[in-house]
C-alpha cells in the first residue's frame, strides 16, 4: 500500500482516538533525542510518532533511528525544507488529531492527554486547541511561561488581531488539530522559510470555529532568539518569503473582518516589520506603503530606539539599523554560551550527586533531562 493511500485509524483498542506525533528534523542531532523521548513519554494513547529526517547532513537520523519501534516511525527525504519535511510526515500519518513538535522542542508528558480532555467539554471537530508554552536554551525545568493576550479561548477574528496588532505569537508545538481541520487547511506553504508556522496556522484558523485554550498542558520552546533559524537577516530569499508570509496573513484576517480594529492591527503588523526590509528592498516598502493607505495612514520612516540614535546622528540611518541588528544576535549568542556551560555543570553536579558506588551508571542514564533529576519535564 502507497503511503499517500494509509488508512486513518481515527480508534485504539478502547475507543480513544488515535493522535500522531510529527517531528521533521534537519542537523538537530544535538536535540533530536529528547524531542522523540518527550513523544514517547506522551501518557495519551493510542500514539504514532513520525520523524522526517529533511536530509540532515549530521547525525540526526541516525539518532533518531535508534527509536524506531511500533509506534516510532523514521523516514528520510532529500532537503527540501521544514514545510516539505511537515506534508511528508502528514501523508504518512493516520491519526485522527495531529501533534507538530520539531526537532529541538519539548513537550510535558501530559500535554496531549489534558487537551484531548478538553475534547470532552467541545465535541466539534472544528474546534482549534492551544497550550501554554515557555521559553528556554538548554535548561527546560528554568523555561519562562509568561502569558499573552493569546493565551486565550479566542474567535478566529479575535486570535488574528491580538496576533498581528500586538506582534504575539503561539509556538508551533502548543497546537492539537484535528485531522478535519488540517485537510481543511491544506499543506504547508513550501515557498515559506522561517514565518511557515505562522501563515500555516493561520488557515487552520480560517478553517476553526474558534481557539480553545487549555493552560494546564505545557510546551517547552527551545528559542535562541536571533541565533535561530528565524531569523531573517539579509537573505534575500527570507526577505521575500517573510513579505509574502505577511501578505497572506493581512489577507486572512482581511476575509475575516474588514473593520477599524482589523485595519490598525494590519497597520502595525506592516509597522512592526518594515525594518526588514527599509531601506534596501524599495520595492517592498512601495508595496508595504500603498497597502498601509488602505487602512488609511502612511508608514512613514520605521523608528530606531533611542539607543541607536547617536549612531544614526553621527553614521546615518544603514548604519545604525545594522548595529540594531548585530548587537542582540552578539547577545543572543553570549546568552546561549552561558546557558550551554550552566547546563553542563548543573549536569556534572547531578551525576556525581547520582553517581552508585561502583561508578556504573547503567543504561538508564543518559542525560539528566531523561533522568529523575534537574532535567525531568
């Protein structure tokens, strides 16, 4: 039987629905590991896990095919990017809700369970359920929950003016979709880098009939802020993905509500992100302007901070924005050194605390995020 022709089996033995677990990974060997352990340690059943290795030139598929097993599936592709590697996953699954994860992200062992409890209370296959999700690096028993006015039972109108008006967000692993909204919403946009979760999840929205918020089931974010990969830099290829990604988002709230509420979010939105393209890319601003007189005010010039206006004075504008820039990734990366070294020696400390008298650790044992110690979820 071809994969795109594998039945749904929407039950387990005892009538639960069946949920699959997607992980598309590329070069994440240093945190594929735990991603798949926080999917098998999931208490909901019946689960499948399915990783997509996206041509990783590492070793993570390797590591991720010491789990294969009956529930674990691994599978490789040629590189093609996240969103190819998330459809690959999808046309291999047959559960009846889906659960994204990526390669180097957490979830708490009942963050399925408890929003599938949720069902319960809201039968409809329509309805969009969200988590609570915290940042952090290396250390995930120190992630930082910190909510957001989308941390919310939300109407998709509403969830997409919080979202753009304020620039907020949901991680992608918060959300548990049915498998009719996902077909509803159709595949992720392979044109997409870096913005691909965002634009997808919005579809799903058009396609719910509304978000249900359910705070007690958790993800772990593994953010590096302007380390990561999305960040959108000078690649030309980003840029432009990032202006279409921002269009269709305009676009869906727009055939949602077309109202002075939803006018200002969009006008901010553009605000929030002209600096990602001002003042190379012209004909992006062009376009960014004479959308912005829809909703009728002009963009105008996008604003430093105050802490860059002495660059601006002396150096002018290029230079002061590029300053703006390199400064928090030289942060982010310092950041990211002390939390890697802090984690290090917190694990040292756990092992030899843990340590049995005749030095043999066992099997059992091999980091303290899968062990009883400062690392458990």
């Amino acid at each position: 039987m071809s994969d795109q022709n594998l039945p749904v089996l929407p039950n387990g033995p005892d009538g639960k629905l069946l949920v699959s677990i997607l992980i598309p990974a590329y070069n994440a060997q240093e945190f594929v590991a735990d991603a798949i352990r926080s999917a098998i340690a999931q208490t909901w059943e019946p689960k499948e896990i399915i990783v997509v290795d996206d041509g990783s030139k590492d070793q993570t598929l390797t590591i991720a095919k010491q789990f294969e097993a009956d529930s674990v599936r691994v599978v490789t592709q040629k590189n093609n990017g996240a969103a190819a590697a998330r459809n690959k996953a999808f046309s291999l699954s047959r559960g009846a809700y889906i659960q994204w994860l990526d390669a180097d992200d957490l979830l708490s062992p009942d963050k399925i369970a408890r929003q599938m409890a949720a069902l319960d209370q809201d039968r409809s296959k329509r309805k969009l359920l969200s988590s609570a999700w915290g940042n952090f690096m290396y250390r995930p028993y120190r992630a930082e929950f910190i909510p957001t006015p989308l941390w919310a039972d939300l109407s998709p109108a509403e969830w997409l003016c919080r979202k753009l008006g304020q620039n907020l967000y949901m991680q992608t692993a918060t959300w548990l979709v049915s498998r009719e909204l996902t077909e509803a919403a159709g595949p992720w946009d392979t044109r997409l880098l870096g913005d691909d979760d965002g634009e997808y999840f919005c579809r799903v929205l058009l396609a719910s009939n509304g978000v249900r918020f359910v705070p007690e089931a958790k993800v772990y974010y593994r953010a590096f802020g302007f380390d990561g990969l999305s960040d959108i830099g000078k690649s030309t290829r980003k840029i432009e993905a990032q202006w279409l990604s921002m269009q269709l988002h305009i676009r869906y709230l727009r055939s949602l509500e077309e109202s002075e509420r939803s006018h200002a979010a969009c006008l901010q939105y553009l605000r929030t992100f002209l600096m990602c393209f001002y003042p190379e890319r012209q004909d992006i601003v062009s376009q960014a302007e004479q959308l912005a007189r829809e909703f009728g005010e002009p963009l105008g010039v996008p604003p430093l901070s105050w802490k860059y206006a002495w660059i601006e004075s002396a150096f002018g504008w290029g230079l002061a924005k590029s300053v703006s820039r390199s400064l928090p990734k030289f942060r982010s990366s310092m950041e990211k050194r002390k939390e890697r070294l802090l984690f290090r020696l917190e694990s040292r400390k756990w092992f030899s605390r843990h340590e049995p008298a005749n030095g043999n650790l066992g099997n059992a044992v091999s980091s303290p995020r899968t062990a009883r110690g400062p690392g458990t979820l």
